[in-house]
C-alpha cells in the first residue's frame, strides 16, 4: 500500500492544505524514502529519523530540520490512526533549537527605489500590490481581476481561508494602468505574454527588479510582507489588525515584528539620543 500517497490525499481532503504545502510534504517525504531505500517509509523507526536528521545538519538550515520533523510526526500519527503502525517513531524526536533570526525589512526609501526600477507597469503593479497588502507570492499569483473592489482586495490564502484587506491608492493605481494596456480575457490579474504568471514567476520577476535597483540585499516577495508589518507597527497599527492583514491563525507569529520594530527604536535612541 502506497502510505505517502494516502496521507496526501488525506491532507488535501481532510486538511486542505494549499498546493504549495502539499508539494513541501511531498519531497520531504521523498527525501525521507530515498534516506531509507529500500525499506518502506511505514518501516522507519526512531533511530532511522534521528540518523536522517543527522545527514541534513551540514547541508540544510535548521528551519529545515525542523520542518522535516514536523512532516513525519504528522506522518506517522496518520499511520497511527489508521492501524497500520503501534507507535509513532516520531513523537519523541525533539527538533533542532535555533537562535531568533531577525530579518531586516526595506526601509520607505528602498520600497520606493524598487518602485522606480520597475520598467513595466506589470513589474510596477506586482511589487505595489504585495507591499501595499502583504501578500505572499502565491497569494499574488492566485489573484484575479475580481479580488480587487471598492479599494479592497479579496485574498485566498493558507488553507484555502480568504480575507479581505485594503489596498493603497497608489496600487490601485498602478494596477489600473496595468489594466488599461491589457487587450486580453484572462481573468487572473498578474499575466505574461497571456499565460497566468505563477508563484515561482512572481519570484523571479521580483528578484530581477531587486537586482536592477542597486540595493545590496536579497530582496524577495516576503521580504516585501515583513516590510509592509513593519511599517504599519512603526506607524502606530496594533498587533491585531495587522495580524489580521497578513492572515495569521496565531498572534505568536505576528508578534516577530515586535522584535522588529525594538531593534528600530533602538537604532533610533542610539542615533539621536545626545551624547555627554
């Protein structure tokens, strides 16, 4: 019985977890597999997870470690439930630590020099619209040209949850230029030569915008949603709302960018607070 295909379908039907999710599960379980080849993955024990996650320390961060751990307990509790193993070999690894990781967000300025960059209203439209909204790529990939209305923009995100949030009138701006030099039916709202620009796409024409700019950064879509909390939290929102505007299920995630704007309240009292 093919276990790794059971549990995905369980996840889609059951779960429904989003596209991109299912293809994470999917390699990492592969990887797991070939780790284990040829023995069945439903045949894995504690020790053969522990060895795995040994050979992942020099090549992978340890946000992947961690990740690969959560995939085979949850792997291994579908088992579970379904009979066909006793015990999960899983529930008892402890995921590497890893220390807080700041990540820098673009400053006001550096948004708008990749607004300037940009040589195309579609370039121009995509880089305002996940900014002035915070949205992931595949959230930007799955829009259409009905998500945006009355200055807000319907969002499909994890999990299949929608949301609504506003949208800047530069955005909308931007999106209705974009628009105008259109002549096609494609309902989806970032297109290429016709064809509906996926998440890797939207990706990559932000990376090459990134490059053009001259900023000396890695510059990429979430980067722009780290940036777009940021803001807002420095400009007085309340951790709720901008949970909210980024479609977080947990307030412990939104609450990083508290972290964030310590460090720019920091950099500020160092930088003008008068020195004796």
């Amino acid at each position: 019985m093919d276990w790794k295909s059971r549990f995905l379908d369980y996840l889609v039907a059951e779960r429904g977890l989003s596209p991109n999710t299912i293809l994470s599960y999917t390699r990492d379980l592969e990887k797991f597999s070939l780790f284990l080849d040829p023995q069945p993955i439903e045949k894995g024990t504690k020790q053969d997870i522990f060895r795995f996650i040994k050979t992942l320390e020099k090549n992978f961060s340890v946000a992947t470690q961690q990740r690969q751990i959560v995939v085979l307990r949850r792997f291994y509790h579908f088992l579970l439930k379904e009979g066909a193993i006793q015990k999960n070999p899983a529930s008892h690894v402890d995921p590497p630590k890893k220390g807080v990781q700041l990540v820098r967000p673009l400053t006001v300025e550096e948004v708008e020099i990749l607004v300037k960059t940009c040589q195309s209203p579609l370039e121009k439209a995509l880089i305002l619209t996940v900014y002035a909204s915070g949205l992931r790529a595949s959230e930007a990939s799955s829009l259409t040209i009905y998500d945006v209305k009355e200055g807000c923009i319907r969002i499909k995100g994890k999990g299949g949850k929608e949301r609504i949030v506003p949208i800047a009138p530069v955005a909308l701006e931007a999106i209705d230029l974009y628009l105008q030099q259109r002549e096609d039916s494609n309902p989806y709202l970032f297109i290429a030569r016709g064809k509906h620009l996926n998440r890797e796409q939207i990706l990559k024409i932000i990376k090459k915008i990134a490059l053009k700019s001259g900023l000396e950064k890695n510059i990429y879509t979430h980067l722009l949603r780290h940036s777009f909390a940021t803001h807002l939290l420095q400009g007085g929102a309340d951790l709720r709302t901008i949970q909210e505007l980024l479609g977080h299920s947990d307030i412990r995630t939104t609450n990083r960018y508290t972290h964030l704007s310590k460090e720019h309240i920091k950099s500020t009292f160092d930088l003008f607070h008068p020195k004796p």
